[in-house]
C-alpha cells in the first residue's frame, strides 16, 4: 500500500468507474474478438458490431488510454496482450463473461446500496443477501453462468497445489454451478463431490456437471448453505467465496460444521476475498469486500490474522493461508487432526 500524495492521485480513483463503464462497454459489443488476431480499424470493429463509426473510434480511444488497446497508426488499433489473452471470446483463459455479465450487469449496479448498507438502512425494496438475490431464477442464472467461468481459472490453480489423489469424498459449499468440483473430479479420478446451494443455483449446475459427464460422480443437496445440513464423513471440505456473502457473525460456525463433518486428517480449504493481518491490502481484495457489504451489510473483512486464529480455535492443525488469485483472493488449508 502507497500513500497518495496528490490530487490527480485522487481523481484516479474518482473516474475510475469510467474505465470499468468502458471495459464492460467493449465487451458487451465485442470489440476484443473483433480485434482478436491483428489491427483493425473503427470502421470495421462498428462493422463487426452494432456500433457506428465515430463511436467505436470513440470507445477505442477510450481503452486505449486504459492500456487494453493499443494504436497503430493510420487509424488502427490491436489488442494490448493481457485483452488477447483474457477478453477475447472463446481464449483459453477468457474470463470476459464473467466480467461482462456478473461484474458489469449486477455487481457494479449494486454498489448503489453501499451507502445505505454502510449505516444499516437498506430500503425494504434492496437487495440483502445472496439467498434474497438468487430467489429470482434470472438473476441466479445470469450470476451463476458468469462465475463458472470466473471460478476456473482459480480451480485450476487449486489442482496444481493440492495432492488430492487419496481423498474420496469432497464436500463443496456453495460451490455454484460446480466449477471447482467438476474441475478436481477431471483430475481426481477417484473423488467424488457433494455441492450445497441454492435451488437455482443447483438446476443450473447439474447441466454443467452432465456436460462434463460426471453425473455419477457430482450431486447437488438444495438449500442455503447457512441453514441446510450437510453430509458427514467428508475427506475435503471446500468453502469458495462463502464467508465474504454472508453474515460474519456465522463465520465461526461454518468452521465447526466443517470440523464436525471432515474425516480424521481431512483438509478444510477456505478461498476467499482476504486482505492482509495489517490491513494494508491487498487493494482488490478490500475493494471486493466493500462490495459484498452492500447486499450483504452484515458481511466481514475477513483479514488473514483473524482466520488463521479462528481455524486454531476451531480446533484445526496446519494452518496456512497463502495467495490465490494474485492481489485478490488468499486460500487457507487446515487439517483435522488425524
């Protein structure tokens, strides 16, 4: 964390919702596919989308100054390389739905509560609470949809740090339309997994998990995670962007379900918006924390010292927490004691 020190510091931060408008803007008409693979010019990305001329100039100009397009000369412009990489439909590592759908359609506008959240004076008509927003199939699906693809890229990581290769039974906590699940199954050939969530959630889900052909491996128990028994004898509990959607108060809780469920020596892993013990940051892992506050009032920020403590109290053994999605999210393993 740098201290600011003057004002266009300041107004950075104050116009930054013009950059997030502009990138969400882009992607909506698709203006990183069309660029996908070499230079073009206004002309032809309007062409390629339902934008005319002088506005797709305008808006490429606008991401040009953000650094995600880059001028050519004579008009043209490509993508800088992280929007090849990460923005352009159908990349590898294209997590642009995720961005476009959840973030720029529902997160950014529900930000506009963070005032009346912050003094506990939500109107009745707000949203509060995840179980209150997914009661509404659309805006579960739209959410859901744009997570899975938001949630791969972190599941992929999590394979490559965890030997999972003994454990049979995995317990998936509002594990959404099973992209961690399905992603450790592929990989574990011998595991199993149980996701809690909500009904709309878990409708969506099953259709993820039928593509992947792992029906027979993945089940889904309905309900809010907060209110619904889970399953014993579990050898992997996995909690992903639980504790920053609900109430803090019941975080202590969440951890003795998960002990009294975990198998002797079972792994407990928490993966969440996490910032440092001295509050220093992570920045984006603050900022996301403010935006669960505002439909969530009652949300923590969860800092890596109080986790480590409560999983100690908790009774669990080795515990560490380390980053995840660099700058943004930190995943914590603890061990039941064998």
């Amino acid at each position: 964390m740098n201290a600011l020190t003057n004002a266009d510091e300041i107004s950075e931060i104050a116009f930054g919702f013009m950059g997030s408008k502009a990138l969400f803007a882009a992607l909506e008409h698709g203006v990183f596919t069309s660029l996908a693979g070499g230079a073009s010019d206004a002309a032809s990305v309007a062409k390629a989308s339902d934008l005319d001329t002088d506005r797709a100039e305008t808006l490429l100009t606008a991401l040009a100054g953000l650094g995600l397009v880059v001028p050519q000369g004579q008009g043209q412009f490509v993508n800088s390389p992280a929007a090849e990489a990460f923005l352009v439909k159908g990349a590898k590592y294209d997590f642009g739905d995720y961005l476009r759908l959840q973030v720029g359609r529902q997160m950014y506008g529900l930000l506009d509560q963070i005032d009346d959240a912050l003094t506990g004076a939500l109107p009745e008509e707000a949203t509060a609470s995840y179980a209150e927003w997914f009661a509404d199939p659309d805006e579960a699906r739209l959410y859901s949809e744009s997570q899975h693809s938001g949630s791969l890229g972190p599941a992929r990581q999590l394979i490559k740090r965890l030997d999972l290769s003994q454990a049979t039974r995995l317990l998936d906590v509002g594990g959404g339309t099973g992209a961690f699940a399905i992603t450790l199954c592929e990989a574990n050939p011998g595991l199993s997994a149980t996701i809690v969530d909500f009904p709309t959630v878990a409708a969506l889900g099953r259709s993820y998990v039928q593509k992947a052909g792992l029906s027979d491996r993945i089940s889904y128990i309905e309900g809010n995670a907060l209110e619904t028994d889970w399953p014993g004898g579990q050898d992997v509990i996995l909690m992903s962007y639980l504790f920053s959607g609900v109430p803090g108060v019941t975080h202590d809780g969440l951890i003795r379900a998960a002990m009294e469920r975990l198998n002797p020596g079972g792994l407990l892993l928490i993966h969440d918006f996490v910032v440092h013990a001295d509050r220093t940051g992570p920045k984006l892992a603050a900022l996301w924390q403010l935006q669960h506050t505002a439909f969530t009032p009652r949300a923590r920020s969860l800092d890596e010292g109080w986790l480590v403590s409560a999983l100690d109290r908790g009774g669990f053994e080795d515990v560490t927490v380390s980053e995840m999605i660099p700058e943004m999210t930190m995943l914590a393993e603890a061990r039941k004691p064998a």
